[in-house]
C-alpha cells in the first residue's frame, strides 16, 4: 500500500528481457536505504517487489501483464521514474490509498490556458473519476479538477513538477492512471445489488452471511 507521495526520482540503468517480461535496475539511494529483498517499491505507480538490493540500486521484474496493462512497456535505460516505499503503518497518510495496481495509461495532452494540465483518458476509466476526488498518475497523488467522459484535468505545483516525473512529462507522453479503489469497489457491489433486484432476490431477514433467495 502506497501513498502517493513520490520519495524520490530515480534513473533506470538497465533493462533486460526476460522471458515473460523484463528486469529494471533502477538507481534509487532514497528508496533503497532500508530496502531489503522482498519489499515492494512503486515505480511510476506500479507497485514491484525488489529482487536484488544494493550499493544504491535495486531490481525489480516486470511481467508481461504489467508491461501491457501499463506505460512500463516503453521503458529504457536513462528514464527517470517515480519511486515510493511502501507505507508502514503508523505513518501520515499524506496522499490517499494507493494500492500501486495500474488500472491503465492516460496521454498528456498539455496546460490550458489556466495552468491546469489536462490527461486524454480511456472512458472505461473515467466513469471512477469525480470532480475533487483523487487519482493518481504516475505513482503521484493528485486531485481531479474536471472530469469529462474522455478526458480530466489536474492542478499541478510547482513542486510536483520539480520532484517529479510530471515535470517532464509532454504532450503526447504515456502516463499510468490509478483510480480510487474505493469507486471500483462501490460499482461492483451496486452492480451486484441491481442484477439481485432485477432477478427478484433479495438477502433473508436476519442473515449476515449473504446469502438470498429469489421471492
């Protein structure tokens, strides 16, 4: 589990296939200063588990479902990337709840007029967006300003864009968006109380264990 508050940015060194995906060493002093094999650390949003710590750097294995699920499949050496411990607990949750489970990717598509940066977005994935909820993109906790049927737009500060990957993003540039889970959670559960009611069933009296029988 993440926050959204991005600890550092670091630089990919490497990238070597493998045979269901790719290995990323990835130059981190921050992330890597407590980090020991196992834990996870997000990159760019999407939440990997460290397979080689050390002197700095670590490594972590993409499979191919991230690598098509998100903007990991254009990675090369040289690339700076958002990097996030996981949270521990007792911390300030500084961000929101970020799982580093990448729901898809958005294009730049630039700053308007009123400094708002503005994101094409799949509308399979805008339908979880809500004007001052939360989204995250790249690993970044941010809050939605408009949330049209194909697009949203967020209000980016200039520390944002100074120690993040969001500073260099351009027009054009893929992004990893993650929705609220919160909003996925509530739509699978209102979408399985519609089908209940419209096929006549409804939960017995008294029962907390789920279970229905049609009437």
């Amino acid at each position: 589990m993440f926050t959204g508050i991005v600890e550092e940015l670091g630089t990919i060194e490497a990238v070597e296939p493998l045979a269901d995906g790719s290995r990323l060493t990835i130059v981190g002093p921050v992330v890597t200063e407590d980090a020991k094999h196992g834990d996870s650390i997000a990159v760019n949003g999407v939440c990997l588990t460290a397979v080689e710590v050390g002197e700095g750097r670590f490594s972590v294995d993409v499979v191919a479902e991230t690598l098509r699920r998100s903007s990991m499949k254009g990675i090369a050496p040289g690339d700076r990337v958002n990097l996030e411990r996981a949270m521990a607990l007792g911390e300030r949750l500084g961000g929101h709840i970020v799982q580093g489970h990448v729901d898809g990717t958005a294009v730049v598509r630039g700053t308007d007029a009123d400094g708002l940066t503005r994101f094409d977005l799949p509308r399979r994935l805008s339908r979880y967006l809500v004007e001052k909820g939360s989204i995250t993109v790249d690993g970044v906790s941010l809050t939605v300003v408009e949330a049209g049927d194909d697009h949203f737009s967020v209000a980016l500060i200039p520390t944002t864009k100074q120690l993040t990957t969001l500073g260099l993003r351009e027009p054009g540039d893929e992004v990893n968006i993650e929705v609220d889970v919160l909003a996925k959670h509530l739509e699978r559960l209102a979408a399985a109380q519609l089908a209940d009611q419209a096929h006549g069933v409804q939960p017995r009296s008294g029962d907390n264990g789920g279970v229905r029988e049609a009437r």
